[in-house]
C-alpha cells in the first residue's frame, strides 16, 4: 500500500520525537520517587520534626494533581508543546531552589514546584496523537504512559548512589540538569501541534478542581498522623465531597469547561479511569514493600539486609520491564485491541502479586517479581491512553488524558496511605523503632491483589472494542453531508486524514473529492471540526483528491490505493487564501 502527495503534513515529526517525548516523561516521574533513600534522614536533613518533613512529599504529589489536568487543558488551548517546555521550566526552577536550601518551608516551595511537570506526560500523549502517523502511535502512546513507571524504577537506584557517596543536595542538581536537557531536545526536535481547542480557560473550574482535589489528597495523604477518625481528617474529606460537587454543576453548565464531564461519563472514558485507579494502587505497593524488605537486616529472621544501592538496583527491573513492554504492547494491541490489553495486562499483575508472596525469601526472588510485575503494569499502563484517545474528540486529548493521569496519581495516593497505615499498625517495636514484618509486606501484597481485582472488574465493563485497526473520528452528522461522513468512517479501504490550512490549522468544512483516472467523481466528503475526513475508493489504483474550501485556494493531491482492506492517511494542506483577478 502506497501514496504520494507533494504536500508535507503539518503533524509529520522525526523518528526522534517519541524518544524525546519519553525522555521528558521519565524526568518528570523521577521527581516522584527522587527523596525516597533519604526518607527517613529528612527530619535529620531538614532539622525538624518527622510529620512536617513528610510535607516535602506531600506537596509534589499535591501540586502534581492540580496540575495534570490544568496543563492539559492549557494544551489543548494555547499549544501542546508550549505547555510541556512551561512544565519542565517550572520543575528546573523548583530542582535549583530546592538544591540551594536545607530550610523546611523553602524545600516545600522547590518540591511543589517540582511536581507541576506532572502535567507533561499527558502533553506528551497529545503530541503524539496529533502528530504521529497511526501504525506509529500505538507503541509511542504506550511508552510515554509507561514513563511514570519507567523514570519511577529507575530513580530509586540512580538516587541510591547519588544519596549513598554524595551531598543530597546533588540529587536535584541532577534533576535540574536533566530537565534543563530535555527542554532543549524538546525546542530541538519537537514541533507544535497545529491541533487547537475552540473556547477558553475555564480559571474558576480550575481553581474549584484544584481546591477540591487539595481537600480530597491531604486527608489521604496525612491521615496516618492526623488520625483517620479525627476531626481534621472526616472535615476535610467532607468539604472535599461539597467542593468536587460544586464544582461538577458548575463544570455541566460551562460552555468551555476545564474537563468536559459528559465524555467523562461515556461508558469507556469512566471505566478506563476506574480501572487506573486500581492500577495506580497496584504499582505503588510494590514500591513501597520491595525497598524495606530488602534493606531490613538479616537479624530480623526475615529481612534481606541489602545496601540501599543494591535495594535499588533489585527494584530497577520492574521500570526496565515496563519500558520494553511498549513494543510488545502494540502487536498485541494492533490484534486484539487495547481492552484486551489492559486485561491481560491486570492478570499478569495478579499473577507478579500472587506469587510475590511466597517469593520473600532471597535478593533474586524479589528481582522476579519485579519483572513479573513490571510487565503486566506496562502493558496496563499502555493500554489506558489507547483507551482514552478512542473515546474523546482529538481537541480534548490534552484534558482527557490529564485527568486520565491524575486518576493513577490518586490511586498512588491512595496506596501509599493505606500501605503506610498497613505496614506501621502491624510493625513490631524495638527500642523504640517500628520495625515492619513479613506480615504486613503479605497484607500489602493481598491488598494489592484486590485492587487488581477491581481493576479488572472495571475492564471488563469496558465497551467492546472496534476491530483492530479501526479508526474512530468524532464526527458531528449535523447536515446529509456529514452523515454521510460518517456512515464511510466504518469502511477500511479509502483515504483518511486533515483537512490543513497554510498554517496547520485543521480546516472544517472543506469539500473533498475523489477523482479516479478517467477523471470522473469516485466519491467525495465534507472535513469536520476538527478538519478530518473519510473516503472509500471503489477499487485499487491511483486516484486525486480535490479539496477546496472558502477563504483558501484549491488544492488537488494525487494518491495511490492498493485495495487492502485499510484506509491510506493522508493530509491535504490547503494554499492561502485566493486573490481575485
């Protein structure tokens, strides 16, 4: 299958892109796990007590949330790749601050900064949509979803050694620098995206999200020190409940809202994020039971007594896994389809968590599990933005998969609370010190098991996938003409694509024609909002296609169709506008 067309399409991107894209993911999950070998010398580091040096965590986990699913919007607004460079700017700002103090409240500052380049990778996944040919996009989604595992994974050694022979400071001198690098291969290889929301910034939707998701996350995250049943913990979560309630009507009646709710109640946008809730819940324990069970000594009858460099190294397989998982992912997904994926990927999770409990025993058997688990959260990771991106308009893919994103981050909210709480009520005490057991490292693991369980109860409510390869356009049939767009959407064998202008921007409303060799009509289309267009071709051969629309000049592109049974993308980008004679 061939075609040809002197046009150069606006989304075309180097080889180079995905890489690079990936790159900036991992740099922003590493700020995740970057403090976790020095947790617990942070009361030490920072000259205070413990509950107020765990604020150095919760605040990036805090403005992380707010800001997935603000930048997303933004995005899709003003400019993917513009919001993605802003994010990683304000986490090398926060990386300098935080490395040029030992003061409590100005670390809290540099963290909180930090964690606003959360909203990258759904920046990232926009990008990749708007810009990646379709046989490409699969496995490019599916890595840079992974990332927040992968750049998780391997931090923890990375930051072991750094932590183990250096200053701590060093550690956000080096997260500094890697922002700063993946900032200039972004403006280097990078372009932007041509795709732009209609409407504006929703600032009080923003500001009511963000102040119901603060209400919701600190009591989550706090509550083991507050007390769950004490009356800071039940307000907040109440006020919580109020907020987000508020803020829902107020985002139903919105004509521009932050996060349209409608396609977030579509049966495959909801279930997706249930599902990675649970998945989010999943990977965190893992995360926090390995590294401690590792590092215990051997005295305890049960620990590993590893070094934390080698703790972190006996981790790294479950982020080495997932990142070659992506590959895997997209055969498996260009077959069956991104569902299926998800739920082989949750099964394979059962299978790492299940047999991790009997797998407790020595250094090699926890790097097993690891990959085990490694591999079946890749390929649940992968599968949820496929999922996402099939169920919302490409306008609103920055937004969606923001909020797609924060719903894994409150499932490692969620995690590591109830993990926490797990491990220190079931703790045995020794001079003063709680020491975790190898029971409650087996509690966490059926928790876990539970969670995926759930998960997997969520997925297979999901809607019943289209056929591999299958495109899904959101169309609107609005007049005959467009309903007749639609109707040709379901056949494979055609021409599919954007109707572009001059300056990238999707042209809607453009009429397309099919011309054949002989020169007459073979079929024809009118582009959508979002400038696509579908056209079946009654046989294989070469063909033209003729687009025009007001304000631009006419353009006739001529393409070629072997009569497989898939459609041939291809972009038309208009001329400027027409002078009269």
């Amino acid at each position: 299958m061939t075609h040809t067309t002197t046009d150069q399409p606006a989304r075309r991107a180097s080889g180079a892109v995905v890489p690079v894209l990936a790159f900036a993911g991992i740099v922003v999950a590493v700020m995740q796990t970057l403090l976790v070998p020095v947790i617990k010398d942070l009361p030490q580091l920072l000259h205070t007590a413990p509950s107020n040096a765990t604020w150095v965590l919760t605040s990036t986990l805090l403005s992380g949330a707010v800001a997935t699913p603000i930048m997303g919007r933004l995005g899709d607004l003003y400019g993917k790749r513009r919001m993605l460079i802003l994010s990683l700017a304000v986490m090398v700002v926060g990386a300098l601050v935080s490395a040029l103090t030992s003061q409590l409240l100005t670390m809290i500052v540099g963290r909180t900064l930090q964690g606003f380049a959360m909203g990258a990778i759904p920046l990232g996944i926009g990008l990749m949509r708007d810009m990646l040919p379709r046989e490409r996009l699969g496995s490019a989604m599916a890595l840079m979803s992974s990332s927040i595992g992968v750049g998780g994974g391997l931090a923890l050694p990375a930051a072991a050694l750094v932590a183990q022979h250096t200053d701590w400071h060093a550690l956000f001198y080096g997260a500094a620098g890697l922002g700063a690098l993946s900032i200039v291969l972004t403006l280097l290889v990078v372009p932007e995206s041509p795709m732009r929301a209609k409407g504006s910034f929703d600032l009080l939707g923003a500001l009511g999200l963000s102040t119901g998701l603060v209400l919701l996350l600190l009591p989550i995250t706090k509550g083991s020190d507050w007390g769950w049943s004490s009356g800071r913990t039940l307000g907040l979560f109440a006020a919580s409940v109020v907020v987000l309630l508020l803020w829902g009507l107020f985002e139903l009646r919105h004509r521009a809202p932050l996060v349209d709710l409608r396609t977030t109640a579509r049966p495959a946008v909801l279930f997706t994020n249930l599902a990675s809730i649970m998945v989010g819940v999943a990977f965190y324990v893992v995360s926090l039971v390995l590294p401690q069970l590792l590092q215990l000594p051997k005295a305890t009858g049960y620990g590993l007594g590893q070094s934390m460099v080698v703790a972190g190294l006996c981790v790294a397989p479950l982020g080495l896994t997932m990142m070659f998982t992506a590959p895997v992912y997209a055969r498996l997904s260009a077959k069956y389809g991104p569902k299926t994926t998800l739920i082989l990927g949750l099964l394979i999770i059962a299978l790492g968590y299940g047999g991790g409990l009997g797998l407790m025993d020595a250094a090699w058997q926890t790097i097993v599990t690891s990959v085990v688990l490694g591999a079946g959260i890749g390929l649940a990771y992968s599968s949820l933005p496929a999922l996402i991106v099939g169920a919302v308009p490409a306008s609103e893919t920055g937004a969606a998969n923001g909020l797609n994103t924060l719903m894994r981050s409150i499932g490692t909210s969620v995690s590591s609370a109830v993990i926490g709480m797990v491990l220190a009520n079931t703790a045995n005490n020794v001079g003063g010190i709680a020491i975790p057991t190898m029971h409650g490292f087996r509690v966490s693991f059926l928790i876990a098991t539970a969670a995926v369980a759930a998960g997997l109860l969520m997925a297979l409510f999901l809607p019943k996938a289209p056929r591999p390869g299958q495109q899904h356009t959101q169309l609107r049939a609005s007049s005959e003409e467009d309903a007749s767009l639609e109707r040709a959407e379901e056949v494979l064998r055609g021409f599919r694509g954007r109707v572009l202008g001059a300056d990238g921007v999707p042209v809607a409303r453009a009429k397309v024609t099919l011309i054949d060799r002989r020169g007459r009509q073979a079929g024809a289309a009118v582009s959508d909002e979002d400038g696509g267009y579908v056209l079946a071709v009654p046989a294989q051969g070469a063909y033209v296609l003729a687009a025009r629309a007001a304000g631009h000049g006419p353009l006739a592109s001529s393409a070629t169709h072997s009569g497989e049974e898939r459609a041939v993308d291809l972009d038309l980008s208009l001329p400027g506008e027409t002078v009269s004679a």
